[in-house]
C-alpha cells in the first residue's frame, strides 16, 4: 500500500508542477500581450513633446493579470477627447499640429479592440510553451 501512496504523492506533486508551470506561461503570454498593446498604442497618442508618449506602461498583478496605461495627469482627457476640436490647427510651442502627427482618441482602446486575435494569439503561444518562455 505505502507503493501505491507514494506514486499517487508524485502524481499530484507532477499535476502542482505542471499548474504553476502554466499559470507562469500564462502571466508570460499576458505580459507580452500587454507590451504588444502598449506598442501601438504609442503609434497612436498624439503627440508634442511626447511626455504622454513616454508616460506608458505595462506591469505585471499580484492578482495574475497585466495593467496597460499612461501615468500622465492629462492622459485620461486626451484619452476619452471625441470631439478633437483643435485638430490640425497649429500648436503654439511650435511643435506640429494638435492631434498630429498620428494622434486619435481612445489610442489605448482601440489596439486593444483591433487586434483581439493578435492578443489571443500571443497568449495562447507562451501558454503552450511556443513562445519566449
């Protein structure tokens, strides 16, 4: 009997392994995902001095998720400015035209919602261990 309960032991310790190995390719594939949002959302952000460009970021949860966002204090207006009612006309620094050079609202929404596939896609690789991980 002590056989039979020792291979059950490395059965179930194998099964804790193989989760904890998933749950890591996961949070893997999640990160690059994230990055790959990250990535275009930048092509989108309008732009002056770049200081929104450069305030994005992508981490990594206590909670087995990613977080995708710009910290700066204005992104969020920028973010959700449907109405773009400046768009083409001059800055005053000087510096292009506002809502240029590729700049669009929802510049964070958008890469997320276009490319859904490319997002499962990357996600499902490193959890099958296809991937960079």
């Amino acid at each position: 009997m002590t056989g039979i309960l020792e291979g059950l032991e490395k059965c179930l310790d194998n099964i804790n392994r193989e989760i904890e190995g998933f749950k890591k390719r996961q949070m893997a594939g999640m990160f690059a995902a994230g990055l790959l949002i990250q990535r275009r959302s930048q092509k989108l952000v309008p732009v002056e001095r770049g200081k929104l460009k450069a305030s994005a970021y992508t981490r990594k949860e206590a909670t087995q998720s990613v977080v995708i966002g710009y910290s700066a204090a204005y992104a969020l207006p920028v973010h959700e400015n449907m109405e773009q009612k400046l768009k083409g006309i001059k800055r005053p620094s000087g510096l292009g035209v506002y809502w240029g050079p590729n700049g669009q609202p929802k510049f964070l929404e958008r890469p997320f919602r276009d490319g859904r596939a490319d997002i499962l896609e990357t996600i499902a690789s490193y959890t099958a261990g296809k991937s960079g991980s």
